[in-house]
C-alpha cells in the first residue's frame, strides 16, 4: 500500500481567514513533505519534516506554518493568504531522508486552494 | 550544476502509436531516477523508478524508461499509447549527497489523439 491521503480535496478560504490542510501516511514512512504546484509547472518544495523535525523550509513564507504532530500526520496551517497563494498543494511522504534509495516519494491526490 | 531538462514541453501522438518522452539531467554524483504521471485535476503518482541494477526498468501499464548514464538520460517510452495515457509527465532526479531533494523537470504533456 503506497497511499498518501489528503484533506479537504478543495478549499476556498478569504485573505483574513485561518485554515489547515492535513495529510497521513500509514505506511511507516519517517519523512514528509509539502509541496505547492501552479498550473502547468512541476512541484515547489516547500517544507520537509525526518523524523517529526523540521528538516528543510525553502523560505516559504509564515504565513504557512507546517506542523508535524506524529510520524503519520503532517498539517499546513494557513493564515492571511494572498490571492497569488492560489495552488494545488500536495502532500509527499518517504520511507527516509538519507540521499538513498528510501527517498523514494509517493505523493497525495492534493488540496485545490483557492484564496479570494 | 545539477539540472533535469525535458526537452518537449508537449508531445500529441495518435492512438496506439508508439512515443517517447525525453530527459536528460546533469550531475556529477550517482543519481536515482523517476518519472511521475499526472491526470488532470489529480496528484502526482510514481510511475517507475531506476535506483539501481538493471538499468531497464518497466510499469505494470506499459511504460518502459532506460537508464543511460553515458548519455546521462531516461527516457520514457511506450510501444502503443491508449487515450486514457493522456497526461502531464514528469522526471525527477535525486543526487546522492548533500541534496536529497527530488528535482523536476518542467513536465512533458502527453495528448493522445483519436
């Protein structure tokens, strides 16, 4: 089983307001990640958790704030969007970090964010 | 500099006929290779991936990609396409070492035509 699920599958949210996305694994993976995909363009990595620790933050903005409760959930709490924050973001997960062979990726169905 | 390139940004082919999606990246360390399908309107899924032995890996859908490390490419290829194969396709690359990321290439889209 190498499935990554996802929720909500869409959210419309205004500028002021405060959301969560959620993602899980239960495949024993000890790595996660989010990602933000515009139309037409590959993955932006955003964030990476090893372990449940922060592992990379590709300058992303605070206006996302990940947060990685257990080795099975990852968050991405959303507060004071802008409209060009627009985006499929998708949620990965790998059985390790390591610069190996277990870095392999499996990726979520994605939350369409739509910021108005 | 490490870099993924795919070179064709779309590739239209009629229906069961056979294609070929290129990528070529560049590296200096060993490397492990992917290529992601995506349907519309859904996420990314792992199609095949070469990490190591034999350098011809296949999918469980009729994909094939070859590993060519003197030509530094895997391409991704198909002897007869079916409508339903119609997608956005990516290759992605990790380098072994200090950047454990995944790095993609632009993506190819694939439209298969009646």
């Amino acid at each position: 089983d190498t499935e990554v699920t996802q929720t909500p599958k869409h959210l419309v949210m205004g500028m002021t307001n405060k959301k969560s996305l959620k993602c899980e694994q239960h495949m024993g993976h000890r790595a996660m990640y989010w990602y933000k995909q515009k139309a037409k363009k590959p993955p932006e990595l955003m964030f990476v958790y090893s372990y449940e620790k922060l592992s990379i933050n590709e300058s992303v903005p605070s206006r996302f704030s990940p947060e990685c409760p257990n080795s099975s959930l990852l968050n991405l709490h959303l507060h004071a969007l802008q409209p060009e924050d627009s985006a499929l973001y998708l949620c990965a997960s790998s059985q390790d970090f390591g610069g190996g062979p277990g870095d392999t990726q499996y990726f979520g169905p994605g939350t369409r964010l739509t910021v108005l | 500099a490490q870099s993924v390139t795919q070179l064709d940004s779309q590739v239209p082919v009629f229906e069961e006929a056979p294609v070929e999606l290129r990528c070529n990246y560049s590296s200096s360390v060993s490397v492990y290779l992917f290529w992601y399908v995506q349907y519309p309107n859904q996420g990314l899924q792992l199609l095949l991936k070469y990490l190591s032995g034999s350098t011809l890996v296949e999918s469980i859908n009729g994909f094939e990609a070859e590993f060519n490390k003197s030509q530094t490419s895997f391409h991704l290829r198909k002897p007869s396409v079916h409508i339903s194969d119609t997608a956005e396709y990516f290759c992605a690359v990790t380098f072994s070492g200090s950047a454990r990321q995944l790095t993609f290439g632009s993506g190819t889209q694939l439209t298969v035509l009646p």
